[in-house]
C-alpha cells in the first residue's frame, strides 16, 4: 500500500506490505458534502443557547474577536468575513471591531502571518494586533489560585467574542471554546498556574468534565467575560466540516460532542511500530507544538515498540524554557521531580515527551541535527522507508500503525487482542 504523510507544507509517500499494516488512522468519514460557507452561515443563525450575533451588536458599541495564532491549525480566515459582516448587520462599524491573535507564550507574528492568518477581508478592514503576555491587567483569581491576568487590549470592550478550532488536547481536554482567552490572551504568569495542574490524573485528552485545567480555564473564561464562541471542527485536510457558534460554554460543550463522534476512535490491538504525524503545517512547525501528537499515538504501540514522529520542526524547539528543559530530557526522573518541585511553563512539555521517550523507543524525522535529537532523547531517522523495509525483512509479520493526523486522535477504548 501507498500512503501519504504530511510532514511541513508537502508529504512523504510511504510503501508498506498489506498484510505489514495493522491500522491507518484517520477520522471517520465523513459523507456530508456541505460547502464551508454553508457551515458557517448555518452556525451563526442558529446558535447555541444564545441570540444571534448580530442581535448581540445592537446592545454594543464595539466588538472585539480573539483568534488563533500561526501554531495553530484554525483556517480564521475562513469565517471571520462572515462575522465581521454579521457585526456590521448589528450595527457596530468596521472602526469599531478590533481582532486580537491570541499568542499565550508563542512568538509575535510578521504583518505577511498576520494577512495569511485572517485573510485580506479581514486585515484591510479591522484593526488586527497581536496579544501581548507582557502588557496585562489582573481582573481576579480562580478558585484553583490562577491569577487570571489579560492582555489589556482585550478588556473594557463591549462585545468579547472567543473563535478557534475544537481538537483534543493532551492535559486540557480539548481545545477551543474558553481557551481561546486562556490561555490565548493572558500573561505567562496565569499560564503558568493553569498549567501546573497538568500532573493531575485527570488532566488528560478527552476529559472535560472533571479536569481541573479545562474547569480552570472556564472559570478563568466567565472572569474575562465571552460574549459568544464561534468554534469549527476540521478534517484531516483542514476543512471545516462542522460548527457551532453561541453562549460560553454551552456551544463549546456541543462541539465537543460532535467532535467526539467523529474522533472517538476504538482500537483492538497496539502495533510494533506507529508512524504518526501532527498533520503536517502549522502543527509540525516546531517540536513545542508537534508533541502532542506523539502523546496521543503513545497508547498505540507495545510497550517495547516505536514510534516514528515525522515533524519538520523548520523553527526549531519553539519556546526558549522548552529548550533548556529539553537538555536533560534523557533523563524522566530528574525533570519530573524537578517540575513537581518547582512547575516551569515549558518545562511540562519536556516531562511530557521524557515520559514517552523514556518507555517506548521513540525515532524522531526533523530538521534537528542528529547529536541534538540524541540530546532529547529521540533517535534520529534520516530515511523512514529504509527502516521500515529493513524492520520487515527482519521479521516479517510485523504490524505498523499509521496515524497521519496525531493532534485527532483519542483512544477511547483499547482491549488487547486474544
């Protein structure tokens, strides 16, 4: 069989014996052939717990919309066009609606990102700025202690609206809805406290009823004030197949659960060897972002088995914490202890991927030279068909999973096979 692997802007064609493929990975297919503009369109007129935008803009003066930024796989661009418009039908101008890209700890964007991002609509007809985590105000405290500080921009506006993509994430749960302003928007310091419940049992992909991240970051979301969530759920090629738009965080919970019916996935039996990918650009634009995938393939494998992480990584570590923590990450025990001691913002994505490293035998194919992937704990692969064919001429009844979008997927059930 032939497959392809994204991995950067292009992907990698893989040729693997039928009978070698235990499983390929990917969402449940779906049938519907809705156009995008549709979904959106249908979204935003029929919201979730809420009045209609654009009804919400007549009690307003101002309007201002936190979206995603580079790292993330949210096509904004897609539908911000439409919100704006629905804004204007509300009667707020276009001097009147700024958009912030929440960066949380990520980098600043260029004006060229910052165009691609939101679309020529959108950053020719609205103010557009970056979020800023040094320039924060204090608005209160969880109840779990997190100092909920936010970017003043997004503050003292009339209409505060929260958009992203609904995905699942390897401690919160999942992404989108309130977690478009925390973290999106607030400074390192109340990052950093939310995150640091990472280590709980509970904080893990799937789970957002009890999770004390995901139930921190609602709380954080009700201080702040979202007014209206506008939330898409992608496939594997980045289209919107689906969204729901309304209350904070009643639309939130519905897009979970249709999320969930679709990447729920049920698997009988682990592989020797998982090929996953993050899904190619912007996931596997650095190893900060690209991890998650290979924390949510970990269950796939036997426990002796690998995994092959494909993920260009042309930025590097991503996040400047990161990488010094990454210098010790050969070593769980030690940098586990030391963020149980004292938690790091950074430091938990190097324990994270230690953990993984530290019990399967993890090959990493990147643009990282070979001594720094040693470093981390990976072993570096410059030829993924070789391996594989020399892996199967070794033994021939191996079984290889491939999983081309990592950041999907959730083991909902596993069962070892008799």
């Amino acid at each position: 069989m032939k497959i392809e692997v994204p991995y950067g802007k292009e992907k990698i064609n893989l040729t693997i014996p039928k009978k070698n493929i235990l499983d390929i990975i990917t969402e449940k297919k779906n049938d519907l052939k809705v156009a995008e503009n549709n979904i959106i369109s249908y979204a935003l007129n029929n919201p979730v717990n809420s009045k209609k935008l654009s009804e919400l803009c007549k009690e307003s003066h101002n309007a201002c919309i936190i979206v995603s930024d580079i790292t993330r796989p949210c096509p904004s661009y897609k539908f911000l066009p439409q919100i704006i418009t629905e804004i204007n039908n509300g009667g707020i101008d276009n001097k009147d609606i700024r958009v912030i890209i929440g960066l949380g700890i990520h980098r600043k964007h260029s004006e060229d990102e910052k165009r691609k991002l939101l679309g020529d609509f959108c950053y020719e007809k609205v103010e557009v700025m970056d979020s800023d985590p040094l320039s924060t105000r204090v608005i209160g405290t969880t109840t779990s202690g997190t100092p909920v500080e936010v970017f003043r921009e997004a503050l003292n506006n009339d209409l505060l609206i929260a958009t992203g993509n609904i995905e699942y994430h390897y401690f919160a749960g999942y992404s989108g809805g309130a977690k478009a302003v925390m973290p999106g928007i607030c400074s390192r310091n109340s990052i950093q406290a939310n995150h640091s419940m990472m280590l709980n049992e509970k904080s893990v992909a799937g789970n957002y009823l009890d999770n004390p991240i995901r139930n921190d970051i609602e709380e954080a979301g009700k201080l702040i004030g979202i007014d209206f969530v506008f939330n898409v759920i992608l496939d594997d090629h980045k289209k919107i197949i689906d969204a729901v738009a309304g209350s904070n965080n009643k639309a939130w919970i519905e897009g979970v659960k249709r999320y969930d019916s679709i990447y729920s996935i049920e698997v009988a039996s682990r592989a020797d060897i998982v090929v996953v990918s993050p899904g190619g650009f912007p996931k596997d634009i650095n190893l900060y972002q690209a991890q998650k995938a290979l924390d949510n393939v970990k269950d796939l494998v036997e426990d002796e088995g690998t995994i092959i992480l494909m993920a260009l990584c042309n930025e590097g570590f991503g996040e400047d914490v990161f990488e010094n923590w990454m210098e010790d990450a050969r070593n769980y025990e030690l940098i586990c202890r030391r963020l149980k001691e004292n938690f790091e913002l950074g430091g938990h994505k190097a324990v994270t991927i230690a953990k993984v490293t530290s019990s399967k035998n993890v090959h990493l194919y990147s643009d990282f030279d070979e001594k720094t992937t040693q470093k981390m704990g990976f072993n570096k692969i410059t030829d993924i068909q070789l391996y594989l064919n020399e892996r199967i001429q070794r033994d021939n009844n191996l079984k290889i999973t491939i999983v081309p979008n990592g950041r999907f997927l959730k083991v909902s059930h596993y069962s070892p096979s008799t």
